[in-house]
C-alpha cells in the first residue's frame, strides 16, 4: 500500500470521528434515514420489535430512487480492511453516497470500518452472518437467525443508526427471507446491473457494463470484500466522475417505493 493511501486512511479516519461527533450532536444522515415517524427506535429493541412507521415492501427493490438521471452504488462483501477505505475515499472525493452491504463476522471484526461508512453518510444493508450463498435451500429458522443475527452485529458497531436493507448472499432470497427482512425494516435489496467487479473483467469492461443500463435508474453491484479489488477502486475513480459530469445524481435504492 503507497504512502498517500495510509495516509488518506488516517484523515478519514479523522473526519470520520468529526462527523460522528456531529451527528451525535444533530441527529445527522445516518440517523435521519431512519424512518422519520420512529425517530426514538431503539438498537437494542429494533431486532425483534416490529418498525414503526412507512411499510417496507417485501419485494426486491432493484432501482434506484428518484425520478430522474438516478444511480445507486450499491458495495458488498465488507467491511474490509484494505478495501473499504479506498472505496470510502473515492466516494469522498466525488461527494457520493452509496449503500454498504455488510456481513456481519465482518462487520464484528472491523466495527471501526463500519462507524466510518456510517459517519459517511452511506446507507447500511445486512448480508447475513456469514454469506452463505446456498441459505435459500435451508430451514427457514437458519435464514432468520442468519438474518437477524447479521443486523444486529451491524448494529452492535454502529448503535442508534438504521439498517435500511437486507441483501441475500448471492441473491440468495425466499419468500420467507424477504418477509423477515421487511418485517425487520429492511428492503429485500437486489440490484440491476453486477459489472462482474469480482471476476476481474478489465477497467473497460466494468465501466461499459454500467454505462449501458444508464437510462434505467439502475442500481449498480460493487465490492469491497472478499479479494482483490483494485478493479473496483479504479472503475469508480473513472466512473463516478463521468456520471457527474453527465448531471447524474447518486441517491440510494428504492425502499418504500415498490
Ligand atoms: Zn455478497
């Protein structure tokens, strides 16, 4: 890792406790994505009571909100010590809030990583425990457990800010696991364009995926997780400037829209 990477590390790990300060103080984004009618919702309560407020949709949300030239960034498989602030600093540089998607092991292991995506003003979204892709053919107490046990390792890091939605490991959903999830707050998260950032496709190939589905308010796959990915990193320092320039706004994924 360069100089200049471990040093952007420490300075947004700086910025990170500024803005945790003041959100503690205002009430800031991570806290106002909370449903506005159930500001006072506990962490400690918000595993197994029932939300409060505007429904959540059991259906797979796989657009981005808005109405107009929208894009959701949507970042997987973290937190991850390497990765996760590389991608933070280049969604920093280009004023982008996106949607983390956390597995909770993970999420224990690096609570320190999670609280700066949080202070960020990014969205969080549970992956389940431990990102077993094959939960979709399993007992459905094992799903919730998985489910609900990864929001609340979530939540353990960051207490008092909402985790809005609920991705399946490999979209690996059932019915009953999106009943869960809604049941909890959270959106069944899916998306509509995956770049393939995982496999490695090349700088062009990743961006080409993604431009191709601009008119669609598409909600877009990254990861910041499990290998290397530089790939990722570098097709967002190209790809979200160009958005930009094209008066592309970045919002999250639709919630309570279906
Ligand atoms: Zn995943």
């Amino acid at each position: 890792m360069s100089s200049s990477s471990v040093r952007g590390r420490r300075t947004g790990a700086a910025v990170a406790a500024a803005v945790l300060g003041l959100l503690a103080a205002a009430g800031g984004p991570a806290l106002a994505a909370t449903d506005a009618s159930s500001p006072g919702r506990s962490p400690a309560s918000s595993s197994s009571a029932p939300v409060h407020g505007a429904a959540v949709p059991q259906g797979i949300s796989r657009l981005a909100q808005g109405t107009g030239r929208d894009v959701a960034i949507t970042v997987d498989d973290g937190p991850d010590p390497t990765w996760t602030p590389q991608v933070l600093r280049v969604l920093r540089e280009n004023h982008v809030k996106a949607t983390f998607c956390l597995v909770g092991t993970r999420a224990r292991a690096y609570p320190g990583l999670v609280r700066e995506i949080a202070a960020d003003g990014h969205q969080l979204c549970d992956h389940s425990v431990d990102h077993d892709e094959t939960m979709d053919h399993k007992p459905v107490a094992y799903q919730r457990q998985q489910i609900l046990d990864g929001k609340a390792m979530i939540e353990a890091a960051v207490p008092g800010v909402a985790v809005n939605y609920y991705r399946a490991p490999g979209g690996a959903f059932t019915p009953e696991s999106r009943a869960i999830a809604a049941a909890h707050g959270m959106r069944p998260l899916g998306w509509s364009v995956d770049p393939r950032d995982w496999s490695r496709p090349g700088l062009p190939a990743i961006v080409a995926a993604v431009e191709g589905k601009l008119p669609e308010q598409p909600t877009v796959l990254f990861h910041d997780g499990g290998g290397d990915r530089s790939q990722t990193v570098a097709a967002l320092e190209q790809y979200l400037p160009w958005l930009r320039a094209r008066s592309y706004t970045f919002t999250f994924p639709a919630r309570t829209a279906p």
